[in-house]
C-alpha cells in the first residue's frame, strides 16, 4: 500500500487504528537502535520502544500531520530516557538521626543569638527570614557590603560560641 | 523485532478497547440520565399546569383571528409565569444538554465506526 506518513497519520485520526501498525513496522527499528545506543539492557529498551510509541498514539490527535513524524518520535524517546533515567536515580532514605541532628541544629541557633549585637541579630534573623543581602541593605539603608560583612561576622560569633559549649 | 512490533501494536489496540469501551458506555449512560430527566421533568411540568388549569390560557385560539392576534402575547406571558419555574430550567437544561450530546455523537459517530471495525478485525484475526 503506497500511503504517504500524512495520509496514515490522518486515517488513524479518523479512527483507522490498523494503519498504525504501518508506523510501527516502519520506525520501531529506527527506534530501538537509537535508545539501544543509550541503554544496555534488552528489556528497558524494549519497554522503552513500546512507551515511545503508545505515547505517540496518545497524542496523535494532537499532532499535527503536516509535519514529518521522525523528528516527533525522538522528542517522545528523548522524554521518555529523561524519565527513565529519573526513575532509576539511587534514592537514600533520611536516616532518623539526620533529623534529630537538624533539630539540634536549629536550637543551638536560637541560643547562640545571645552573643550578638542588636543590629547583627536582626540581619542574621532577616537571612533566616528568606531576605537576600540587597533587600537587608534597603530596609537598614546600608551598603551592600557592609552588611555582607556584618552578618558573615554574626555567623562566625555564632559559631565559635557553639563549639565553645 | 516482530515481536516486539507485535506487543506494542497489543498494547495499543488493548487501550483503544478500553478508551472506545469508555466512550461509548459513558455516553450511553449520560444519553439515558439526560433522557430520563427530561421525561420526568416534562411529565412533572405538564402535571402541575394542568392542575393549575393553565392550558386554558390557549382557549382564546378558537375565537377567531382577532382576538388571538390582541391577547396572543399577553396570554403567552401569563403562561410563563404560571409556569414552574426550577422544573422548567432543569428541563430546558436537560434538553440543551442532550442536544449538545447527540451532535458531538453524531461528529464523532465516523470515527468511532472505524475504531468498531478496526477493533473487531484485531480481535476477530487473534
């Protein structure tokens, strides 16, 4: 059958679901080999070959037949890796004495304010808030490095009184 | 490599199944809850006006051209009013809706004829 890929493309819009089977045979060749190329093993590749192609069948509505449908398939095969690869990410877990660690931490910050100034207190606090270094030299009308340096202090003061207890 | 051509070609027509399965029972059902409301309503409305004797209200069209063409729009008002008015909005709604249902069916009924045959010569060649 001499259809051209815009006539396919059109008689399965129109409900020929038969004819899809033209593009699979005519790229799923093409298909395996690329992702083959990126993936090691037979079964991913295969799984993926198959996902690459019933999520094009699922947009196909939405695709526009007046364009070529190779470029499209590597777009979907290209998502399709993105998620694979997502998926198979090593995950760790968040071990129980990490937070308890975490708590710790944000306590001693609390007491070890103690040992600053009024102003440097404030400007570690605005930092604490989510205020970027700009918007604390606006609000207490002082030069951007100044206060870079004020709070850096606030930072080592903080420190060295936590190891200290 | 067939093989594989084969399990997807499965896979789609197995989704085309269950997406056309759904189309057609989902408007099937809507169809008989749009259908059934307007009978019920309809029925309801024509009920409750008969009560009320409002019908009569048409009566002034046997008495000639005249008088129909005098009283026509009063009468129609009259009619409206006396008309009850949620049972009506729910019956025009119904209406409307079904309207709307059957032209999109009938958009679509192309398209789901070939998914029908295309459906049933897969299964038909398993």
């Amino acid at each position: 059958m001499d259809l051209s890929e815009k006539e396919i493309i059109l008689k399965i819009k129109q409900g020929e679901i038969d004819y899809f089977a033209f593009i699979v045979k005519k790229y799923s060749t093409l298909i395996y080999r690329h992702i083959g190329t990126k993936l090691k093993k037979k079964e991913d590749i295969e799984d993926l070959v198959q996902n690459v192609f019933i999520s094009f069948y699922k947009s196909i509505d939405n695709f526009d037949h007046a364009k070529p449908i190779k470029p499209y398939l590597y777009q979907i095969v290209k998502n399709e890796l993105k998620m694979f690869y997502r998926s198979r990410k090593p995950t760790l877990s968040l071990k129980e004495e990490i937070v308890i660690e975490t708590k710790d931490e944000s306590v001693f910050v609390e007491e070890d304010l103690e040992v600053l100034n009024g102003e440097e207190k404030q400007m570690l606090l605005k930092i604490g808030e989510g205020y970027s270094y700009e918007e604390i030299a606006k609000k207490f009308k002082k030069p951007l490095n100044t206060v870079k340096s004020i709070i850096r202090r606030a930072r080592i003061k903080t420190k060295r009184n936590y190891e200290k207890t | 490599m067939k093989k594989l051509e084969e399990k997807i070609i499965k896979r789609i027509y197995g989704l085309e199944t269950k997406k056309t399965t759904i189309y057609i029972v989902s408007r099937f059902f809507l169809g008989l809850i749009l259908l059934f409301s307007i009978i019920l309503s309809s029925l309801s409305v024509f009920d409750l006006l008969n009560e009320q004797h409002s019908f009569d209200l048409f009566n002034f069209f046997q008495d000639g051209f005249e008088v129909t063409k005098k009283y026509f729009f009063s009468n129609l008002y009259n009619f409206y009013q006396e008309l009850p008015q949620p049972l009506t909005y729910i019956l025009l709604t119904s209406i409307i809706i079904l309207l709307v249902l059957l032209v999109l069916i009938i958009k679509n009924s192309n398209k789901i004829k070939n998914k029908l045959i295309s459906l049933y010569k897969f299964y038909k060649n398993k």
